[in-house]
C-alpha cells in the first residue's frame, strides 16, 4: 500500500507491508509520531480524511496509515501481503478466522481485506493489483 512502490523494493507475500494507527485526534497522533520516529506524514490523495506515514526506513520496511478512529475498540491494523486476498479470505474462514471487511478495491493500487484470527486478533490481507477499481 506504499505511495513508494516505485521506488521500494517488491514486497514478498506473507511479510508486513503497511499499517493503520487510528487515533482520536489526529493532529495530535500527527505531533506524536512525527516527533517519536521522525516520520514524514502527509495527507493522501483524495477527498478522504486519511495520511501517509513515511517511515523512512528500507526500501523492504512498512509505511503506514493514520485516520480518525471510526469506533472506540479500533486497534492498529497490520496488513499483510498475499497473493490473492480472495483466496486468503477463504483459508481464514477455514481456518476458523473471520472477515470483518470484506474485499475492498483501493482505486489504482489494490485490494484489503480486515479479518481476525480465532483469537479474535484483528488483522489485514493486501493484494497489490494497479487495476484495482
């Protein structure tokens, strides 16, 4: 999901590839881990309320996303690469898993889909597909 892939290495299916921090109020999370990591944050593209955190780190390491917590029980998000986010929705119901989100078209750069393990652990599946509409 990163605005870098141009520039970052192609990252390998099942590695961590982006994060989301919600927060209550974002100017102030901004202030936080601008000043805690040095990170470089910026709006996304688009109408939606919703910002880039460049980590700064190698080409391979996650940048993430930060946005206003939508509910109060709303964790960080980790999202993980695969190959397929139809197929890894399938192994996660198998699995005993759920799909809180299902698959979701991120216009030009992918698809995400929001699961839990049988932990009740919440996590994300990304597909990278520049055709995604």
């Amino acid at each position: 999901m990163s605005t870098r892939g141009k520039t970052k290495a192609k990252t390998l299916p099942a590695s961590l590839c982006w994060f989301e921090i919600p927060a209550d109020n974002v100017e102030r999370a901004k202030k936080f881990y601008s000043a805690m990591f040095g990170w470089k944050i910026s709006k996304f593209p688009g109408g939606m309320e919703y910002w880039h955190m460049d980590t700064g780190g190698a080409d391979a390491s996650p940048d993430g996303g930060l946005m206003a917590r939508k509910n109060p029980g709303q964790p960080i998000i980790n999202y993980i690469c695969v190959a397929s986010v139809d197929k890894a929705m399938a192994k996660v119901k198998k699995l005993g898993g759920n799909i809180c989100v299902p698959k979701t078209a991120v216009p030009g750069m992918g698809y995400f889909a929001v699961c839990t393990d049988p932990e009740k652990n919440v996590f994300g599946v990304w597909e990278g597909a520049g055709q995604a509409k």
